[in-house]
C-alpha cells in the first residue's frame, strides 16, 4: 500500500485526505495471516480491483418492510399539499426568501426533523423514507429544499451521527420542534475544495473547561437563521506518545447564545435565492468542552461523514427535480401544434425526452441503491454517494436545459417556472464537494484500494506456498478476461431479455479492471498526478454504475409484473447502449497513446493561457 | 357530552377522472388515488375541534370497507381522532354495499361504544347518496341535523345552522343525534408528518359486519355502468336574434 505521505501535490493531499476518513475499509491492509476482516462490499470499490461483489446491487434492494412502505405512502400526500397550496417557490425566489407563514407550516408538517428519532421530536425516518421525501422537495423547490438540507442533511446531522447522549438530549429537540435553525459551518475564503486548511481557531482555556474560538465562515446555508450550527476549527492538539504539538481541526456545537457570533447580509446568489446564505463571524466565542462532537482533533473526519452521509439525498432530490422538468417538456410536447403536427411526432423531441426519461430514470436507480444500501447497515457507499452526486447533478442540469429547449421561448420566461429550476440547479455541481474533486475522489479511493489489494498480491508471490488459493483464483480470473471470456458475469443477475446489455456492461467492468492494473503499472503512485486519466476513468466509472443500477431495477421490475416493466427494460437498454460505448471511449484513452498526446496538448494550451492571462492568439484580421 | 363517532370513507380522489370499466360493472379503482371523502374531512375536523374545546372526551374513526379503507381511518386518527373501527368488508361484496346496510353498522357501533354524537359528511363524492346520516338517525331513533353549517354547544343540546336551499336554517336539538357535515362547516386541516407517525400507535379495531350482527346481504344486482353522454358540440350564433330563434327551434323558450 502507498504512502499517502509521500504525496507533496496539494489536490492529491485532499483527496486522499477526504478518502482516507471517507472509508476506513478501503485502506485496511489486508494481511492474510490475521483473522478475516469483513470484505469490503461496495460494488464500484471493487470493479477497482477486478471482483465482482454483486451484493449490493444485484438483486436491487429492497429494505423498507410492508409497514414502513405503508407509512412513507401516508407522508406523500399531505407532503405534496404543502408545496401545491402553500409554498409559492417564484414568490419565493423573487423575494430572496421564504416568508415567515411558509415555513411556520412547513415546521408544523414536520419537514425539518424527518430522520431525528420520534423521541427527540422527529419522523424517525429512515435514508430511503426521507428520499422520498427529498424527491417531492426537489419537484418543487430547490431554495426551500436547501433551506430543509441545510439544517438536517449537514447542519445537525453531526448530532445524530456523533452526538454524545447529552448533545442530543439537549440539541435534538430544539432542532425538530422548537424552530431553532442549524447550520453547517465549514468553507472558509481560504478554504474551499480544500476543507483541511481552515484557518478558524479554537484555544482551550487555561482551565480547560471551554475553548475560545475565533474565525470567520462563508457561503453558509442557513448562516442568517440558525442559533445551532456545527464548526469546524483548528485546534493544537498534543500527541499522548511523542508529546508533538500539531493542528488538528476539531467539530464544535455552537450556539449563536454564546455570544461573540455574527453574520453578514445574505448573499445574492444565481439561484436558491430564496435560501439563506451568509457569513458568519465567531468572535471569542466560548463553547463549553462539553460541546466538543466527535473527537478531539477528529473534526476532519466528521465533516467528511456528514458530507458523504447526506449526498445520496441530493440524487433523490435532484430526480424529483428531472421528473418535474419531464412532466413540464411532455405537456408541452403533446399540445404544442408547429407545421401542422403535434412536437411530440417530432423525432428531434422525442430523442430529448426519451434522453432525459432515461437520465431521470438512472439518477433515481442510483440514489435510492444507495439510501437502500445505507438503511441495510451498509458502511461501503461513499465511493457510490459520491458518483450519484456527480450524475444526478449533472444530469438535471442537462435535463432542466433540455426541458427549456423544449419548450423554446415559452422555456426562456420566467412564468413557465424552468429559468428558474435551472438557475437554482447549477449551484448542485459545486456545493457539497464539486464535482471535480469528486471524480478524483472515486477514481483515487478505487485506485488506492485495487493498489492495496495488488501489494497483496506480490506478497503472496513471495511465499507462493501457503498462498495458492489466492494465486490461482488470480490466475484464473486473469486468463479468463483476457481471452475475453470475462471474468465478471451479471447473466443470473438480470432479466433474459437484458442479457446482451448486461454481456456489453461486463465487458466495460473487465476492461475497467484491466485498465486500472495497467495504469497502476505504468504510473504506480504517481497516477494521482495524472489528473485527465483519472477523470476519464471516473467517467467510466458513472458509466458502469448507471447501467448497474438500471439493469437491476428494471429487472426487478419484470419480475414484479410492474405496468412499467417494459417501458422501465427500454429505458435501461438504451442507457447501456450509450453508456457503455462512452465506458468503452474513455477507458481505452486512458491508456492510448494517441489520448497521451492530447492530454499533453491540453495541458500545455493551459499553461500559455495562464501565462498570457487568457485568450493568446493574433488577432483574427491581424488588427 | 363524551363520545363522538365519525364516518370516513375511502372515494377514489377527487382530482382524479373517473374511468368507467370496459366490462361496465363498475369503475376504475385498480392504481388509482384514493382518499378520504372531502366531507368527512370536515365531519373530523369537527369532531377533533370539540375535542379541543373540551366538549368532546374521545372521537372515534370508522370506516366501512376492503383492507384499504384503514387508510382513511389512519388519517383520521392523524388528525386528531383517538382510536379507529375498521369494519373490514370484502372488496365484491362491497361493490354492492348500499347506505342502508352502513346506517345499520354505524347504529350499531354508536350503541355499543355509547356515542353521543354521530357526525358523518352529508354525502360521498363517490355515490352521491346523502342517506346515510339520515338512516343512521331513523336506524337509532336519535334526532338529526343534516347538512350542518355550524354546530354550537348550548345548555340543553346542539344549536345547529342548516344549510337549505335559499339560506340558512337554524335548529335547536338535544343528545344523542346523527349530524351530516356541510361543505362550509370549517375548514379540515392538514394532518402533518408527525401526527401520521404517531397515528400509526394509536389502537385501530378490526370487525366485521358479522361481529356486528349486521346482515349486509346485497339487496340489487349493478346491470351495467355507463358512462355520461359525451356533450354535444355547441355552435356559434351570429347575434341575439339568431340565438333567440334557435332556443325556439329547440323547443327550450
């Protein structure tokens, strides 16, 4: 296994450092002498190195029991009376806020606590019952929805996940049922993509009861509002055994009644308008040691896991929010008469919709894998989060801006509502990691955990006795993929009409795998340098796991005589169509030569216009 | 005042078209929403708002049908109701159920749970019948007040606005009584999040009309379901003149 110290490049270091808290299982060393540890299960971690771990995808999961289904079916209705007759979101977003009646109501119909258990106050739900519900927010209101996000997906979701019994005793209540906003306080004007330089403060006082902080926050959802918000500071921390001072970042629950906490004017944003977002100052404010979440000097991991924890919600949402633009472009197509016909009999229209039925259709598969994973007891879901986060946002970009085509002029008006949507939905491919550094994060966490499985394997060519199982399963799987035979098959996963797709998906698995040995071999750790091959292989990545999650939905689907079925089976087959050729693409240029070259084109084209401070070229008429 | 009973029928939606079967025995019903009956949501939101004001001790949901018809008493209940009956009948044989068979039902669980008060919406958007508060009334020999408007507490009994054709009508009435709610009578709330999680504890009573002694043995036979003659299309007229004169033609001045 690499030595992620070794590592001097700024980006890599937070990207390791994010996937070295994201999963401590894709790290673990595995030594064949000691006892077992549980395999790790995530499906894409593994195409990294070669195995195929259906478990979590194949058959696609269904954890809610009868009676939970029942109960998330009698949430859906009133949810959805809330946003039909009360929420007014173009009200909303021309008044840069949510009026006070609005979210009154929206605090009376329990939206703010949906996953606090019943007894702090809240719905108890859990990640794919509040999915759901994320997916009627993302129908409808983006800004409101980030309002509700802000609060319970980062801003106490701490709490939950690392809340001592007496944090939540004293915090949860007032967060479900008193109207005490929360907020999650980590970016700083330093610190953006990089959250491990954060530069806020805290110094524990002399008698070690309270520490003070110092520091100020930007771009914080909810920064105007909450009196609760979980920061992220630095804090000196002394190492028991070598008694070496270091700074390590450390979690806090503030309370703006500390005292010393400020917070500028809302922002004026592209979108989401109507959400709150500010600065937020802390000025020798004295937060008790009791308000300490997580360990000391642990802050780093906990806002990684709050982040993972929460972006499955943000594909859910995010579908909800495709399904809407769906409906809106589809209305329009089928009573819209140009040269005599309806749009809808128009092939350029029904190449859109179809594409974005199938877009829609494979961002919620992904999402509510995931949410279903994590409800399963599933600690193997980050490298996935984190790839539904690419994709749904992404795609309900493509989906919102495709709607709007549709529509043409009548699109462009703010009255038809889409301008809207789209404004409020490019915000989902920055926030809460962008998905730049995401994409490395999937390539790298894969990366590093088939490297990991690689060194022990040379291992245990060094003591080839005692471990012959492990060589010849290698052996074989190896022979096999490279006469082509496969080594990942998915034929018993799905349905037999879905086969020759499936034959097409285990294809691009097994190139996949190939591909990451070789660059393994080639680059060895300096691959983290290699920043366009690995985003090539992060698309490949989406790629294998959109058509993953589609084919074993829509098989599900068949199997349960579902009315959609068959409609579900196209979907699913046209997906694999596209995604697989594009798999296919980008994992040969990957390792291509003739890809080499134009990497290497790129990153010099890059380099003059930074130099030259933009555009360098004579000017086209030489004047 | 202590025990109040209200009716909750599970109807098909009411935003949902109505689709007639191709075999014409009945309507659509398979995959198609379905919700309480707008005027029993109103007989709740009374029934809990006494609650609240202390004239009511317990309200008690009940619902007359197939396994789904819990529903509508869960929603109940997540308004405000304590406890639900579920009287559970099978889906067929409910087809054929008709007001005379749940007027029997009501009066008796009125009896048995020795409720004071009856309240049931004046009708349901599904059958149209605005019968069965009155029957339930006659079945238990209690005085009724149909089509309320607005229900007071006075010393002897009820003060009951009606609403009839032309205005409004006042009545006084004593305890026990069978009320029919009226579209304007108050305005229901909406059952939030919390309140149907906390509603799935609350005690819901299965029976059926058997237990009850009721005989629910069909008393008519659905020959067939149309649907409604598709309206003619209209026509344009030049000016008054004309239109006069086809009004005339068509024997309707």
């Amino acid at each position: 296994m690499w030595k992620l110290k070794s590592l001097k490049s700024p980006v890599q270091t937070i990207v390791l450092r994010r996937l070295s808290v994201g999963d401590s299982r894709l790290s673990q060393k595995h030594d064949s002498k000691k006892s077992p540890v549980k395999q790790n299960e995530s499906f894409m971690a593994n195409i990294f190195r070669r195995s195929f771990v259906p478990k979590q995808v194949f058959p696609y999961p269904d954890v809610l029991s009868l009676e939970e289904k029942e109960s998330t079916g009698s949430l859906i209705d009133p949810f959805e009376r809330f946003f039909s007759d009360i929420n007014d979101a173009a009200k909303s977003d021309q008044a840069g806020k949510t009026d006070e009646k609005t979210l009154s109501a929206l605090w009376e119909l329990g939206a703010f606590a949906i996953q606090v258990p019943e007894n702090f106050g809240g719905l108890g739900l859990n990640n794919t019952q509040y999915g759901r519900l994320c997916e009627i927010v993302g129908a409808n209101d983006l800004a409101l929805g980030i309002t509700i996000g802000a609060h319970q997906s980062i801003g106490f979701k701490g709490i939950l996940l690392y809340g001592t019994p007496e944090q939540k005793e004293k915090y949860l209540p007032k967060v479900s049922t008193e109207r005490v906003y929360a907020a999650f306080a980590l970016t700083e004007p330093s610190s953006g993509s990089d959250a491990g330089s954060i530069r806020s403060r805290a110094v524990k006082s002399a008698d070690q009861k309270y520490y003070v902080l110092n520091g100020s926050k930007i771009w914080i959802s909810n920064g105007g509002i909450a009196d609760i918000m979980t920061v992220f500071a630095q804090t000196e921390i002394v190492d028991p055994k070598t008694g070496e001072k270091k700074d390590k970042v450390t979690a806090f629950i503030v309370e703006r009644s500390f005292g010393g906490v400020t917070n500028g004017a809302p922002e004026k944003k592209m979108g989401i308008r109507a959400s709150n977002t500010t600065e937020v100052y802390f000025e020798d404010v004295k937060i008790p040691i009791e308000n300490i979440l997580g360990e000391e000097g642990g802050g780093f991991k906990v806002a990684m896991n709050i982040l993972n924890n929460g972006r499955f919600g943000m594909g859910a949402t995010l579908s909800g929010t495709m399904q809407k633009c769906i409906e809106i472009a589809t209305s329009h197509a089928n009573s819209r008469v140009q040269f005599g016909q309806k749009l809808k009999n128009y092939g350029s229209i029904q190449e859109k919709l179809a594409q974005m039925s199938i877009l829609q259709y494979a961002t919620e598969s992904m999402a509510f894998t995931i949410s279903q994973n994590m409800d399963g007891g599933s600690q193997d879901y980050h490298l996935e989060a984190a790839i539904s986060k690419i994709y749904a946002s992404e795609n309900a970009w493509y989906v919102c801006d495709e709607a709007i085509q549709i529509l043409g002029g009548m699109g462009f008006m703010v009255e038809t509502g889409l301008e809207r949507v789209l404004r409020d939905l490019r915000i989902f491919r920055i926030f809460e990691g962008t998905n730049d550094i995401l994409r490395l994060f999937v390539a790298l966490t894969g990366i590093q955990f088939a490297g990991s499985h690689l060194k022990e394997l040379q291992s245990a060519f060094k003591n080839p006795a005692t471990n012959l199982g492990l060589i010849f399963k290698e052996a074989s799987k190896r022979a096999a993929s490279k006469v082509g035979l496969g080594g990942s098959d998915l034929s018993s996963h799905v349905a037999p009409e879905l086969q020759p797709y499936a034959k097409q998906t285990a294809e691009c698995i097994d190139l996949f795998g190939q591909t990451v040995e070789e660059l393994l071999l080639r680059y060895n750790k300096n691959i983290v340098n290699e920043q366009i091959i690995l985003n090539q292989l992060a698309n490949a990545a989406i790629d294998i796991y959109a058509m993953v999650v589609t084919q074993s939905r829509s098989s599900r689907a068949l199997q349960l005589d579902l009315p959609s079925a068959q409609h579900e089976l196209n979907l699913t087959k046209a997906l694999t169509i596209q995604a697989s050729e594009r798999a296919i693409k980008n994992l040969k240029n990957a390792t291509s030569s003739h890809n080499r070259d134009l990497t290497e084109k790129m990153s010099t084209i890059a380099q003059t216009v930074c130099e030259k401070n933009g555009v360098y070229s004579t000017g086209v008429i030489d004047i | 005042m202590a025990r109040v009973l209200v009716g909750v029928k599970r109807v098909i939606d009411y935003a949902v078209k109505v689709r007639v079967k191709p075999d014409k025995t009945g309507v659509v019903t398979q995959g198609v929403k379905h919700s309480m009956n707008p005027f029993d949501e109103i007989a709740v939101e009374e029934a809990v708002k006494m609650k609240e004001k202390k004239l009511a001790t317990e309200v008690i949901a009940v619902s007359v049908g197939p396994a789904q018809s819990a529903e509508v008493i869960r929603t109940a209940m997540a308004m405000g109701a304590d406890r639900g009956v579920h009287v559970e009948v099978p889906q067929a044989e409910y087809e054929l159920l008709q007001p005379i068979h749940i007027s029997k039902i009501l009066a008796k669980l009125a009896l048995d749970e020795k409720a004071d008060l009856v309240i049931l919406g004046k009708q349901a958007i599904d059958d149209d019948a605005n019968q069965t508060a009155q029957m339930t009334a006659a079945v238990l020999n209690w005085p009724q007040g149909t089509f309320c408007n607005k229900i007071e507490k006075t010393d002897a009994g009820l003060t009951i606005t009606r609403e009839i054709d032309g205005g409004l009508e006042t009545i006084k009435t004593k305890i026990p009584a069978v009320l029919s709610a009226d579209l304007r009578l108050n305005t229901p709330r909406y059952a939030t999040l919390p309140n149907i999680m906390k509603a799935k504890k609350k005690p819901l009573k299965k029976v059926t009309a058997k237990d009850l002694g009721i005989d629910t043995t069909p008393r008519i036979d659905i020959i067939s379901v149309e649907d409604p003659p598709v309206r003619q299309a209209g026509a344009t007229v030049a000016d008054v003149d004309a239109l006069v004169a086809k009004l005339k033609e068509g024997g309707h001045i």
